[in-house]
C-alpha cells in the first residue's frame, strides 16, 4: 500500500517552491507588462527641449545638437524613441537605467544606450566619501560619463526596481499564470494520485501512467479505467474553488498600484493622474540626469533641459480653447503665442488687450492705441500723462461740436420739410 505521507510531501514542496523572479517572468504578466509600455510609450514622445535663463527670462535655445540626439537621431543603433523606451523599462524593473554619452572635446557625438545586465560597479569602501567607477564588460568610465537614472537608489549607485523589490506579488501573478497553463494543457482535470489496496507490478504501473498521460494530453478523449483495489485520490482544487479569477484581478489592481497607475485611465481625473504618478516622476529624475551630464561646466548655471509635456496636458479642444480665451482675455498670452502652441502661422499681432477689449498696447514701444478714438498715445511721465489728457478733452470738445452741428442740421431740415408740407396742402 502507498504510504500518503510520503506522497504528499514532496507534491507540497513542488506546490510550494520558491522560484526566483526574474525581469523575463515579470514581463510574462499581462498588467505589469501593459502598464510600463503605457508609461515607456508616453514618455517616449515627450519632446525633449533646452533653455536657457536670461535675465528677464526664459529662452528655448533652437538648433542645439544635443536636443536632436535626444529626439530624433542618437547616432546609435536605436533611434530616440527606442532609447527613451528602453530606458524607462530598465528603470522600472531593474532600478537603473544607462546611456553612454559620446563625448569629443566639448561636442556630444552621440548616445549610446546600454543594458543594464551589462553594467556592473566598483565603489571605494568609504561610506561618506562615497565614489565608484561603472564597469561595462571588464572597462572602466567614469559614472559622469552616463547619463544614469536610478530608482529608489542609497548609493547613487545601485537602484532597486520592482522585479527585486516586489517580487512576491509578482511571484503570485507569474504562478498564476502557470497554473492556468497547466489547465489548459490538461483539459481542466485535477491533478491527484491512485492508491491501491495491494502492491503493483512494474508492468501495470507503466501502463497506468501511459492512460493517465493520455487523459492529460487534451488532445484526445480518454477514458481510464480503474480496477478493483485502485481509487483516485484529488491533490488540487480548480480554479473556481480557488477564486482564481478573483485572485487575478486583485493582483492586477496592485500591480498598478505599485507603478502609480490609475485604475480610471483614460478618464480626465485617470490621465492627469497618470502624468502626475507615472510620467512625470521619471521625467523629473531623467531631466536631472540630463543636466548633470550632457551640459558643460560653463553651460550648469545657465542653461537646463526641460521636458515638453504641453502634448500631454493639451485636452480636448472645447477646453484648449476655453482657457486660450480666458488667457488671452486676462492679457497673459498673446494670439500669436496660442497660435504658436497650435502648430499655426503667426499673424504678426505683437498687442496686449488691456482692461476692456477697446485699448491695445504695443510693449516694445510702449504705445497705447484706442481704436474707437483713433489715439495713439506712449506711456510716460507726467508730461505724456497731461498731454494725453488735454487730448482726450479736445478728442470730447470735437465731438460736442460734432453733435451739435448735426442736431441743427437735423433741426433745418426737419423745418424746411414741415414748410413744403403746409404749401402742399394749400
């Protein structure tokens, strides 16, 4: 007779095995995977800009080479788009994300974006003065060499991504996903063991195998017969019993959580906290990373790259276009700087409505013009103040005159009619 114990424990151990998570089995679950493209895919058609600070203000610097590296060609094998996306999936899952930067003299050539499995480090052994060299496949850089971003980093070294940080709820999504495998390879049966009232020769034990494998195959229908003696014991439960559906969409719900990924996506308060949590954590660490190595010294205090999210934050157009009004009305934004926003031609219109939407002034000139008086009058001391005063008054005297002219004339001719009228009747 078959001892159960002894049967039991090593299907317990095999139930129970603690299998290492790895980032090809994490990519394997169908929530993890789907929400770090969404996030990778969004992050990689952000547009990429560099500014500089003025002294009044902020100016996008046109025509760097370093912003066409980061947006359209990095001279390596994977153009922008690949690169960002790569980068933003390494930085999720493995903790850190790398990208050599080529440089030659003061110019950037290209970026060269690496792998993370490939990178290793070599740290000295003070833990206040702490410094290292990156170590890609047995040569040594310098980490300023890198554009390097990490997450949830002690060191500035090493970063943590969710693969090893948690690795439990993906272990249960991933065996999940094993389980239903192994229900559809054998058609849903349960999976158990026979005992028998007496021993077995070799020979019958083979030729129970070779049906019970036939019943698990699902690919034919079977039918075992068990003889007198022999009972079918269950081992399992399905995957009703076992809430599996259930199971499947909590762990889904937590996977997102872990990433910041709203369950409302594709609503207005689901996108904005999508950008919010997702988007824009990583951009603000990728810009940091940005300025710490693809500017020169010189460059550090003036100049920065800032990631262009109007793309993201654009809405729908009733609404673009509400607050263009309300921008242009509260004299903020300008048509031009609307138009610019939208991809359109300016029309040259260099104005800021003031007040009530009949004064215009011109900024470089300091000019005011009132369209329905036809002034135009500049902005000034006391002098400018006075004159323009005594103007508006003359402007008021001339249309006084004006009125008065034209009631007389109204008032003759209305005289002159009355007058033909009596002739008329007589």
């Amino acid at each position: 007779m078959i001892d159960e114990s002894a049967v039991a424990e090593p299907i317990l151990k095999a139930l129970l095995a603690n299998d290492e998570m790895t980032r090809e089995k994490a990519m394997q679950i169908p929530a993890l995977a789907g929400a770090i493209n969404e996030i990778a895919e969004t992050v990689a058609n952000v547009p990429i800009k560099l500014y500089k600070r003025g002294k009044k203000r902020v100016e996008e610097v046109k025509g760097d080479w370093r912003v066409h590296l980061l947006n359209e060609d990095t001279g390596d094998t994977l153009d922008a788009n690949m690169m960002k996306q790569a980068l933003v999936k390494d930085y999720l899952l493995d903790g850190e994300g790398n990208i050599y930067v080529d440089w030659e003299e003061n110019g950037i050539q290209s970026l060269r974006y690496v792998q993370s499995n490939h990178v290793s480090y070599a740290p000295n052994a003070d833990v206040i003065f702490k410094e290292y060299v990156v170590l890609v496949q047995g040569k040594r850089y310098f980490p300023e060499q890198f554009v390097r971003v990490l997450r949830n980093t002690r060191d500035g070294m090493r970063g943590v991504g969710i693969v090893e940080e948690n690795s439990k709820i993906l272990s249960v999504s991933y065996n999940s996903l094993k389980y239903e495998e192994g229900l559809v390879k054998t058609g849903g049966n349960k999976k158990g063991f026979v005992k028998s009232a007496k021993n077995l020769t070799q020979e019958a034990m083979d030729k129970l195998k070779a049906a019970w494998r036939k019943l698990y195959s699902n690919n034919t229908e079977n039918v075992i017969i068990l003889n007198n003696g022999l009972e079918f014991q269950e081992a399992s439960n399905t995957s009703v019993e076992m809430q599996l559906n259930e199971n499947k969409q909590t762990n889904a719900k937590e996977i997102r959580t872990i990433l910041g990924v709203p369950d409302d996506i594709g609503t207005e308060q689901g996108d904005k906290a999508f950008i919010k949590y997702c988007v824009n954590v990583f951009l603000g660490a990728f810009m940091v990373a940005l300025n710490k190595s693809m500017l020169l010294e010189a460059e550090k205090e003036d100049y920065f790259f800032a990631a262009d999210t109007y793309e993201l934050t654009k809405g729908d157009a009733d609404k673009r276009f509400g607050a263009y009004k309300e921008a242009i009305e509260t004299g903020w934004m300008q048509v031009d700087e609307v138009r610019e926003k939208e991809n359109m031609e300016p029309l040259g219109l260099e104005f800021i409505k003031l007040g009530l939407q009949d004064v215009l002034y011109d900024p470089k000139t300091k000019v005011v013009y009132t369209p329905n008086t036809n002034q135009s009058n500049k902005l000034g001391g006391e002098k400018e103040g006075q004159e323009l005063k005594l103007e508006q008054m003359e402007t008021e005297k001339k249309s006084s005159l004006t009125d008065m002219s034209t009631l007389q004339t109204e008032t003759a001719d209305q005289s002159q009619t009355e007058k033909e009228d009596i002739s008329l009747k007589e």
